[in-house]
C-alpha cells in the first residue's frame, strides 16, 4: 500500500514539474527577456488592458509603452502612446531610422494613436 501511494506522489510531482516548465516557457515577459538578450524585435502588449503598458526590445534595447484612451469619430481608440526607455544610459548606437521602425510596428496595433518620445529619444527626432 505505502508502494503505491508513493508511486501516486511521484507521478503527481512529475506532473507539476511538467506543468511548471511548460508555464515559464510560455511566459511572455520571458520571451521579452530573451529577446532583448539576442537583441531580437519583440512586442509585448495586453490588448484587452489598456491600463497595462506595452514593452518593446529592439536591437538589445527596451521600451516602454503608456497608453492613453480617447475618442475617435466612431469609437474609443488608444490615441495617445508615450514611449520611453528605463535605461537612457543604454542607448548607444540608436538611430533615427530605428525610431522610425518602432513607430511603425506601433502605428500597426494602434492605427489612430498620436507616439510621444520622451527624453533623451525626443532629440534624435524630426520636427
């Protein structure tokens, strides 16, 4: 009896150790630090959340997102994002067309969003 009970135990601790290792490959701020590791593009957003910002890593770089709601003619659209950066003292070697491409793949999950670039980002731009 104390065989098989043990053997239930082992089998139940080898389900949870499966499920926790699938949980933390399929986490998304996981994939965010990877990412930013391989200096690869990739776009964390909640789009049912407005109140949760959205994170961006590009070229090692990471961004931050702060969304606004407002009105649109026929609905209420994110119309305002401000970006900027947690770590400005990283930004070596960012250019303006690298703000032009994150602007982009903004514009493309926020068509009708208005993009802020807080400081030091704000001087690399075009007026």
């Amino acid at each position: 009896m104390i065989v098989i009970l043990f053997r239930l135990l082992v089998i139940i601790a080898m389900i949870v150790l499966i499920y926790t290792a699938y949980q933390y490959l399929v986490n998304p701020k996981r994939k965010l630090e990877v990412a930013e590791e391989k200096k690869e593009f990739y776009f964390l957003d909640f789009n049912d959340n407005i109140k949760k910002n959205f994170f961006i890593t590009y070229k090692g770089f990471l961004f931050e997102g702060e969304k606004y709601l407002g009105a649109t003619e026929d609905a209420f659209e994110v119309i305002n994002i401000v970006m900027h950066t947690k770590s400005p003292e990283k930004l070596k070697g960012f250019e303006r067309k690298d703000i032009y491409f994150l602007e982009e793949e903004i514009l493309i999950r926020y068509p009708h969003a208005e993009i802020e670039w807080k400081y030091p980002i704000n001087k690399l731009q075009l007026k």
